[in-house]
C-alpha cells in the first residue's frame, strides 16, 4: 500500500474553527457562561499538515462547538474526503474534541485538547490525540501524541508525534491577516517499503514517511459575508512512497454563526 493512501486525513485542517475565546463586549460586561456557535466552510482543496485529503478536490465543512467561561470546551466537525483507496475508500471525516484554554499572563494562552478523527466507511482509518500548545500574541507552538490508531503497525498508529508552529499577525489594513506554518510528522512506524525495477530486476528498497510541511495564508474578513482566504502548502515527503510534494494552492471561505 502507498503511503498517498496510508496518509489520510483528520482535522486540524486550515479551516477548522478553533475553540471559542470568550472575552467582555465592548461594554465590558463578562461573557456568558455558556456559548454555542456553528461554521460552515468551503475549500478547493481539503488539505490537512501539508498533504490532501481530498485527492485535489474541493471540500464542504462544517462544524458546531461550545465553550464555557471556565475555559473548557466540546465539539465537531466534518467533512467530505477522498483517500483514492482501493477500496473501504471513506467518503467523510468525522471528529470530536474536547479541551480546556486559559490564559497564564498577559498575551500568553495555552491549550489542551483531545481529538477523535472518524472516517466511517473506512477500514483501519480512525485515530485519536492528545495535544498542547502555547501561544504569545503572534507566535503558537504546539505538539500532538497519537494515544490510539486501528491502522496497526501503519502510520497514524499510537506513539507518533505531531510538532507545529505557526506566526499569524491580524492587524493589516482592510481586514487583512496573514499567517505562516510548519509542522514536522514523526512516525514510530515510519520505514516504507517501495519496489525500484533495474533493467529485469525488481529491487524492494524501504524509505522514511516522515516529513516537514509548511504554508502560509492571506486572509480577508468581510463581515457578514465570512471570511475568504488565500493559501498555500507544502510538504517535503519521498515521492517513492506515493507523497506528492508538489505545491498546493487553494482558496477558502469560512463562515462562524
């Protein structure tokens, strides 16, 4: 099997809405104790730390989470893909997630969460991690563990690590904000077998799945209308083992109801 079908997808997808900061209004009355909202979203390409989940294809998201002024919160989100499997080809993702943000001081917040990806129709495709991450105005760092993964002895199987970073700075003229990201996959079972044929010889040969992604967005806020973006990314995987590391642009609309 390629690793193009073993590196399906999940969330944390660029679009995802993160969990809901509750602040005062601009009255300074505190935030309710309890809120819900919901997004919906539409992206040309569905892609997920640097790799498509959508076999280059557009994809319409949604999801809904609640918040809670202690700084818990819960939710969903979904999604069509298409892993271009064989076979037990899912056509969505489902995840769940629940964590818990607050600020430390001043400007720095950080997050703990867990997250379930389901993909029902799929074979040996769900998961689940557990995460952190710190933010500073500007600047997150962040790390995922995966604690459970069906795919046995496979990528997305428990003991991988997920490190990311990200520098996103919102204050440009017109609504404008641009973000940077990279992150870096680490699989526990990461050597892939590939087959190289030499004149009437078929040498099997193994490769690493492990790889850098990064990209950036250009973001406008228009209101009522939502938010459209402008993206792009990147990954730095071994073409042998099915990674296509060619560049991917794309372009999004986010609503938050």
């Amino acid at each position: 099997m390629k690793s193009e079908k073993l590196l399906r997808a999940s969330l944390a997808g660029a679009l995802l809405a993160a969990p809901l900061t509750l602040i005062a209004d601009d009255e300074g009355n505190p935030p309710p104790e309890h809120s819900v909202s919901a997004n919906i979203g539409v992206v040309s390409n569905y892609i997920w730390r640097g790799i498509t989940q959508t076999d280059d294809k557009a994809a319409v998201q949604g999801g809904v989470d609640y918040s809670h002024s202690s700084g818990f919160y819960a939710g969903t989100w979904v999604s069509n893909v298409d892993f271009n499997l064989d076979e037990d080809n899912p056509s969505a993702e489902v995840d769940l997630y629940l964590g818990y943000t607050n600020t430390i001081v001043e400007d720095l917040t950080y997050n703990l969460k867990g997250i379930y990806y389901a993909y029902p129709g799929g074979q040996d495709l769900n998961f689940a991690e557990l995460g952190g991450s710190l933010q500073y105005k500007w600047f997150k760092l962040g790390v995922d563990y995966t604690v459970y993964g069906e795919n046995d002895e496979g990528l997305y199987d428990d003991g991988d690590w997920y490190f990311s970073g990200a520098f996103t700075y919102s204050d440009l003229p017109y609504g404008l904000s641009f973000g940077l990201r990279a992150g870096y996959t680490d699989f526990k079972n990461s050597e892939i077998p590939y087959e190289v044929v030499l004149g009437e010889d078929t040498l099997m040969r193994t490769a690493s799945a492990d790889y850098w992604h990064y990209g950036a967005t250009l973001s406008k806020d228009a209101g009522d209308f939502g938010t459209f973006s402008l993206n792009w990314d990147q990954n730095s995987g071994n073409d042998e083992i099915g990674y296509n590391n060619d560049p991917k642009f794309w372009v999004g609309w986010l609503k938050t109801f």
